[in-house]
C-alpha cells in the first residue's frame, strides 16, 4: 500500500469509516465517501461494528479491526493490516484518553487519532479513536490513560496485548 488509511468512527452508530490520508480533517460521517487521493471508504452497519471496510483505488477491499476494551484486550493483527483501539469517552467533560507507553511502539504506527460523540449536548457520550498500521512481527503492549481535566494523574487505565503476525 502506498498510502495511508485513517479511521473515523462514528460512535452514536458504532460504525467505522475509513479514507486515504492522516487526520485528514475531523468529523466526518459514517457513510460512504471518496477522498483526494481516491480511496472510497464504506462502513460496516451491524450493532456491534468489529470490522470496517476500506475500498481501496484498485477497487480491492481490506477489513480493518476495531478493539474496545469491554469485548477484551488482546489485540491480533496481521503485517500490514490496518485496526483501531476504541474507548469511551465523553470530550465535553474535558477527560481525555492517551496513549502513554507499551511495547509495540516498533510493531505498530498511529496513522490516526479522533474524537466521535453522540450529540452536542453537555456530557454527550463519545469515542476516541486510535488508527494503527502493522508493521513489524512480534509482540507487545499497548497503554492508554484517561486523565480527567487539568490533571497529570490518570484515573483510568486499559492495556491491550498485541501480536503481530505473518500474513
């Protein structure tokens, strides 16, 4: 592939969409769309959203993963392959999710980070959102904390395992 994929997702719908470019631009919608660099990207409807699809230029397809701590915290992928990490939260309350440490840093690459909420209202529940190419075979960690606003002390915790794989 030669060149990059970000991730979206629409929490309110549990619904990922996918596009050529990192963090091009915030928001975005759920359904189907075609970016500059000519990638369609189409999302999965199912209640549950595991995977979503990318449609690349060449009119192939590729699914991408998402992981969210509450269906567990191992995370499997193949070299090459594209998934997100998706944890709740709601922007509005100023708590925010980072990804602090592990040891994957050498299997995985950030191509993406976003924040989705459900509405616009104060306290509105949200997802952040954080994109991931494969890129080398092994195994290792992956840390996020939630820090709540103007804190350096995190209130919240999630490591995932990760394992990369041969295609």
């Amino acid at each position: 592939m030669t060149f990059s994929i970000s991730i979206r997702i629409a929490a309110a719908l549990g619904v990922a969409a996918l596009g050529a470019g990192a963090l091009a631009g915030c928001g975005g919608d759920s359904s189907a769309s075609t970016t500059a660099a000519g990638t369609t990207a189409a999302s999965t409807a199912t209640s549950d959203a595991s995977t979503a699809t990318v449609t690349e230029p060449s009119g192939a397809t590729e699914s991408a993963s998402i992981y969210r701590p509450d269906s567990g915290t191992v995370i499997n992928e193949t070299l090459g392959a594209i998934f997100a990490v998706e944890l709740s939260q709601s922007p509005s309350t100023g708590y925010t999710w980072k990804q602090t440490g592990g040891t994957a840093a050498s299997l995985i690459e950030l191509i993406d980070e976003d924040v989705e909420t459900e509405g616009d209202a104060p306290g509105s529940p949200g997802a952040h959102i954080f994109a991931y190419a494969a890129k080398a075979e092994g195994t290792g960690t992956l840390v996020f904390e939630e820090f709540p606003p103007g804190s350096d002390t995190a209130s919240n915790t999630v490591t995932f395992e990760v394992s990369v794989g041969a295609p």
